[in-house]
C-alpha cells in the first residue's frame, strides 16, 4: 500500500490558517521551494512579504494608538522579522509540508528559517490572489492573535539595517545604499554579496547572507560595526 502525500490532503493546514482555499493550486505553490522545480513559490513570497507588512501596519495602527510613525516601524520590523515568522511557520507544521528538491531536502531544506519564513509570506499572498485583501489581512490577524503587542517591542530585537538607519537620521544623514555585489551558489542555495555604502563617511562594508535580505543585514551590521570604531 503506498505511503500517503502529506502533500495530497492540505485540509489540515486550510484549517490551521482558518481558510479554505477556492483555488488550492494556489495553496500547493506557496508550498513550494524553487529548488523544487520551475514552479515556485518565490512570486507569491514577493507578493506576500507587501501584504504582510500593510496587515501589520493596519494592525499596529489600532493597537498602538496615539504611538508615533518610528516607534510604529520599530515594531512592524520587529514582527516580521526572519525569526518570528519561522515561528509561526512552524506552529502551522510547514516543515511537513514544504516541498523541496532532493538536495535541499537532504540538506534540512525543510527546517531553515529563511525557507520556512518564505513559505509563510507566499501563503499569505497565495490567500490575498484566492480571496483578496480582507481574507489576508484576517490571517496575518489570526497569526499574531496570540502575540503581546506592545510599544515596548521598539526596543527588542532592533535589527541592523534599522539601527543604521535610525543612527543616520538622527544625524540628518542620506540613507545607506544597499548594492548586491555577487552571487555565488547552486540555483537554489545562492549566497549573495551585499555592499553597504554611506555616501557621507565615504566608506562601504561588505556582508554575506543566504538572501538579499539576509546579506544587507550583514552589511549593515559591519557598517555599525565601522562607525562605533570613529
């Protein structure tokens, strides 16, 4: 008797997100990796990661009324940042679920981070193309229902790229310039080279991450690192 596709009975998961797929082509997609096959996901997390941040600002907007802009943004990175979102990527049993390549499945595909949290914002665009933004917006609510969301949150977790580009206002200067250098890698595993410049120090640092994002972050960080040293 063959072994059941978890990948054949998506109910679960439809029931987890609290919405029931008219068009499930769309869910099976947002579940799979480009080391899968042509066919990816990568569209759909472009998508997702938009929608995502205006639900959150929407989100924050009501729950931090009377809170001004930076403090607000300070928060909406902290919550959509890399690691609260393999959380709840997690909680949804995504490591089950995603498919990947061969060789991305053999090399943990399935518990990295930055997959993970890319699964969940192509589920969040596949909801908002199956049932439009309202649907969406009432996942990303369901998702953080659990979370404390509190002005608080500003000062936690404050990532690089935030922290540089705080530091830079409060000095009135242009904001960083962020440049992919190289990439290097298999297709589905590439490392990306990112520049960071600061046009009025004169001066650039290099960071290395598994993705764009993750690689001007990096930057970012040695940047810091650069101008706490002046």
């Amino acid at each position: 008797m063959r072994a059941a596709d978890p990948h054949e009975d998506l109910s679960g998961l439809q029931h987890r997100l609290g919405h029931l797929f008219g068009d499930e082509a769309l869910l099976r997609l947002a579940l799979t990796h480009r080391s899968f096959g042509a066919g990816h996901n990568e569209r759909l997390e472009f998508l997702g990661d938009s929608v995502l941040n205006l639900a959150v600002a929407d989100l924050l907007y009501e729950r931090l009324a009377g809170r001004p802009e930076g403090e607000m943004s300070r928060v909406r990175a902290h919550l959509v940042r890399q690691d609260y979102l393999h959380g709840l990527a997690v909680q949804l049993g995504l490591p089950d679920l995603i498919r990947l390549g061969e060789g991305e499945a053999r090399s943990g595909g399935s518990q990295r981070p930055s997959i993970l949290a890319d699964a969940l914002e192509a589920l969040i665009g596949a909801v908002y193309l199956d049932a439009g933004y309202e649907a969406a917006q009432g996942l990303v609510r369901r998702l953080f229902a659990s979370i404390d969301i509190t002005p608080g949150m500003a000062a936690v977790g404050k990532d690089p790229k935030t922290e540089l580009q705080e530091w830079l206002q409060g000095r009135r200067m242009n904001l960083p310039i962020y440049r992919v250098v190289a990439t290097s890698g298999a297709a589905h595993q590439q490392v990306f080279d990112v520049e960071c410049e600061v046009s009025e120090l004169g001066h650039t640092e290099r960071g290395i991450g598994g993705s764009r994002r993750a690689g001007e972050q990096a930057a970012a960080a040695a940047m810091l690192s650069h101008i706490k040293t002046l």
